[in-house]
C-alpha cells in the first residue's frame, strides 16, 4: 500500500515492529555480553576496527562536516527555505522557546557542563596550533576551540539531516518515523521496506543507544562526586546506579507523558535552571574579567575557523586533531540521525529556513552561554593560582576537576547541589528523547499526529539506563567513548544517504512543494493533473516558480 494513499495516512497500527525491534536486542547483547564477561579482549576487538577509520578517514569527517554546515545556510538563504512542514497556513506545533529548549537538552545531555570546565583544562596542558603547554598561547586557543567545537559543527548534522525526514512525515504523510522512510526517494520503497531498510533502522537504533550510553557515562561520575563533596557519600559504582536510577525514573516518567506533557515540561525546566546556574557563576565570579575571556575566545573563533577546523598537525604529528576536532565530529555524527528524527518529530508547521535558522541561532547561543561562562571560569581559576586544576585533572580524572573549580564558587554546597539536579535532569532529557524515537522507529505504523505506546516508550528508557549501567560497569568513560566514537564513524553513511535523499527530493518535487507547501505568497492557477496527491491537501498553491529543478 502507498504510504501516501488516503487509507495508508488514516490507518496506525502502535504495536512494536518485531523486525526492527528484535534484532537490535539481539545485537545489543551479543556486544554487551562479551564485553561483560571479557571486557579487554572487546574492547581490543572495537579499537582494532575504529583506530583504521579515525587515522584513515578523519580528515574526511571534517570535510563533510563544513560541507554540511554550507548546505544547511544555503537552504536557509535560498527560495527552498520558505517550504513549510505542513499546511502553508499551518501554526508551530510547539513555541520557538519549547522548541529550541527541546533540541537544545535532548542533544547535549549532562556532558555539556562536563566538557565546558575539562576540556578547556586539557587544551591549555595539550595544546593545539603548536603552542607551548601552559603559555598565554594555550589560554588563548582554549576557549577558542571549545566554542568552534559546540558550535555549527554540532548542529548542522542534526538539522539538514532534519529535512527530508520531515518531508516525508508532514508532506508524503508517510505513517513512518524511520530513517529508512527518509532513504526512500533514493533507495525506493521497496528497499525502504524491506531488509536494508530494516538493517539501516536497527543500525541506527544501535548508534542512537551507544551514543547516549556516552552521555550518560561521562554524567554520572561527575553527580556522584558532586553529592560525595557535599555529603560524603561515596562516588563509586553504587552511587552512580542510584543516580542512574533516578534519572531513568524522571526520563520514563515524562516520555510516558509524552512530548507536550512531559519531554517539553522537562526541557524548559531544564533550560530555565541551566541559566540560572551559569547566571549565578557570571554574577557571583570575576563577572568583567569571564566577559573579557569570551569576548577574546569568541573572536578568536570567528577570526580563525577555517584554520581551527581543518588544522591535522601533520609536521608534528600530534593527537591533538585526532582527540579532539574529530572526536567531536564522529560524537555529533553519532547523533545525527536521532536528533534528524526527533527535531523533525517537533517542527511540524515550521519551515525549513526556521528550522536551520532559529535552530543554529538558539542552539549556538545556548552552548556559548554555558561554555563561556564556566570555560572561561575554569581557565580563570587556573591562570591566577585560585586553584591548581590541571594537576587534579591529571591525578583524578575530569570529574574530579570539574567539581574541584565549582567549589570555588561561593555557597559551594548550594552549587554543587544544583548542578547534581541539573545535570541529572539534563541527562533525563536525553534518555526520554532518545526513548520516544527509538519507540517511534520500532513502531509498525506511525502517522505524525499520533505517539508510540507508553508502555514501548517506557520500555526503551530501561533499555538505555541498563546500556549505560553496563558501559560504567565495564570501564565507563574509556569503554564508552569507544563504542560512541565506532558508531559515530560508521553513522556518516545514513547521514550522506538522507542529504542525498533531501537534494533528490527538492530536484523532482521542490517547485511543487513552494506552490503548495510554502508560506503565503501570491495566488496563481496551477494544473493539478500531475501533482503528486499529497499536495493536494497542502491549501491553494502560490505563484508559479520554475518547476521542480533544485
């Protein structure tokens, strides 16, 4: 049956599609098995296929990602911009704010406030552009970097891989939140459908729980010494379970809530308490000399992106691209089809300039507050003597730096407390949203305006909290951004596949989809004998454009 017939668009079936669903099972335990019971040998046997494609294909990785970041400003600027997900007189589903909070919090996690004091910390004792370790050098290109890497390079995976699968959804109708539904126009229905559709699902669903497992492994060592310097709890295994517990328990609560009940509830809060608390740090430190540590990264970045970004060390060979710049790279790729589906998933009625544009803009400016302030808080604590950060980074690890820089802070219990909360709940928000599109995907029938079960929404939220309590098991972070990074490597294939999709998509229907799909322009007659039956229902079509040539 045609995905776009009118019986295909009114009929949902919400139970599970076994063939998506038990084979990813089935491959999550034939690895998280082995790497329980012998973890060394399977952590050799991932790091012997990823090395090859990180030292082979890393350079490759940047260039996709600047090319990515082009074509998402080129369809922003271009006539295609104004194509709107829905009917053209159709309103937002969610509020710019909860919408923007939404992606914001289901991409970064509790990693951002991990990443934003460490890695300043390990760029100023490992620096980049040949600088010396610990020179003013250093100080200058920290905070530079730590900028350009949560800057485009994050989002604009997320938000051009975005497009067709909201095509697809609003516009084609397809009863289907699928990366292999996004792949159609390319590898035809029948593929999309049928085995290779179905590996392309399962394989994303296995990126998408590994990628989060990251997340949630770098989060949990850093809440468990959090609440250990404040009430002397123990932060091993035991405490990050129980936090782990609690976060599972606040994400399965709001995805089986639902997107506007809970997952959007849980985002704005989220982001409300994130402001305060980077607020607080502004306020209450050194507020002229942050601000003037931001200005200085910030230009920094802006002045040098091309050489920051496509910088390889080549005559010295250092790690420094490879650790960094590229590790980035696979992380976000590893992302890109997840938060491809579920920022579709939200922008019903937006168009595609408002999801590129207000989606960079408000993403951007939400990572630059929280790394300017603490990035630039972390690098102050260090450079005047406050405290000797590098050397606990270097004897106990990031987490124990991280929390050693916000007790520096005044009221440094009200601090730490704080960020044990937001952290913890930046961490639900991942796992609820990663939830509710692994329901989605492994749903058999799914139109857009309806949800998974509850019950198969709960159910991947256990999956995931059970991965990650697995991954810290076996050896947290290390183990973890392994099996991140090998997802995130092989996760470029999908991404290229649906930026195909989207530039076959705008070639054969984009001038229909400006008639009919975009925001209110002009009226103008148009001959409907050949329009695909999906416009049809999009309202009157608008002036004339020059046919469906991208």
């Amino acid at each position: 049956m045609s995905s776009d017939s009118p019986t295909a668009q009114q009929s949902y079936s919400l139970r599970p599609e076994w063939g998506i669903l038990i084979p990813t099972i089935i491959v999550i335990l034939l690895i998280s098995l082995p790497a329980v019971i012998i973890p060394k040998a399977s952590e050799d046997f991932f790091t012997a296929i990823y090395h090859p494609l990180a030292f082979n294909f890393g350079t490759l990785y940047l260039w996709i990602t600047v090319g990515l970041i082009v074509m998402c400003f080129y369809y922003a600027l271009s006539r295609w911009g104004s194509i709107k997900f829905g009917r053209k007189d159709e309103k937002p589903e969610f509020s710019l704010i909860s919408w923007t909070a939404m992606i914001f919090c289901s991409a970064v996690g509790g990693a951002i406030m991990f990443w934003a004091i460490t890695e300043p910390l390990w760029d100023i004792l490992q620096p980049p552009q040949y600088a010396q370790s610990m020179s003013v050098e250093a100080y200058d290109w920290a905070l530079a970097y730590l900028l350009m890497h949560w800057g485009p390079n994050a989002w604009c995976t997320y938000l051009i891989t975005s497009l067709p699968i909201a095509y697809m959804l609003y516009i084609r109708k397809a009863p289907f939140l699928r990366i292999s539904t996004a792949t159609e126009p390319i590898i035809g229905k029948g593929q999309a459908n049928g085995i290779f559709g179905r590996a392309l699902d399962v394989f994303f669903l296995l990126g998408l729980m590994f990628c989060t497992a990251v997340t949630m492994c770098i989060s949990l060592p850093t809440v468990a010494f959090a609440l250990q310097s404040v009430f002397g709890t123990d932060a091993g295994l035991g405490s990050q379970t129980v936090i782990l517990v609690i976060s599972g328990l606040i994400a399965g609560y709001t995805v089986y809530k639902g997107l506007d009940r809970g997952i959007k509830w849980l985002s704005n809060f989220n982001i409300a308490l994130a402001l305060v608390l980077a607020l607080y740090c502004f306020i209450c430190g050194p507020t002229v000399q942050l601000f003037n540590i931001f200005t200085n990264g910030f230009g920094k970045w802006l002045g040098n992106y091309p050489n920051m970004v496509f910088w390889t060390d080549p005559w010295m060979g250092g790690t420094f691209p490879r650790d960094w710049t590229i590790f980035y790279a696979l992380f976000w790729a590893g992302f890109g089809p997840f938060m491809g589906l579920f920022i579709a998933r939200i922008s019903r009625g937006r168009t595609v300039r408002e999801i590129i544009v207000w989606g960079t803009i408000g993403t951007v400016a939400g990572a630059c507050c929280i790394h300017g302030i603490f990035g630039s808080y972390s690098l102050y604590v260090q450079r005047n003597g406050i405290l000797d950060v590098v050397s606990i980074l270097q004897a106990k690890g990031g987490a124990a730096a991280m929390i050693a820089v916000l007790e520096t802070l005044p009221l440094k219990d009200v601090v730490l407390v704080a960020y044990a909360l937001l952290s913890t709940i930046f961490l639900a928000t991942t796992v609820n949203a990663g939830s509710y599109i692994c329901a989605s995907t492994a749903t058999y029938r799914l139109p857009p305006d309806a949800e998974p079960n509850k019950w198969h929404r709960t159910f991947w939220c256990f999956a995931l909290c059970l991965l990650a309590l697995g991954l810290v098991s076996m050896g947290g972070l290390g183990v973890a951004k392994m099996f991140g990074n090998f997802s995130g490597a092989l996760m470029i294939l999908p991404i290229l596949l649906v930026t195909a999709c989207w530039l076959k998509i705008l070639r054969e229907e984009g001038g229909y989809a400006l008639k009919y799909c975009a925001e209110p322009l002009p009226q103008d007659e148009v001959d409907g004998d050949h329009v695909p039956p999906y416009f049809l229902d999009m309202g009157s079509p608008t002036a004339p454009t020059d046919g469906g040539a991208a």
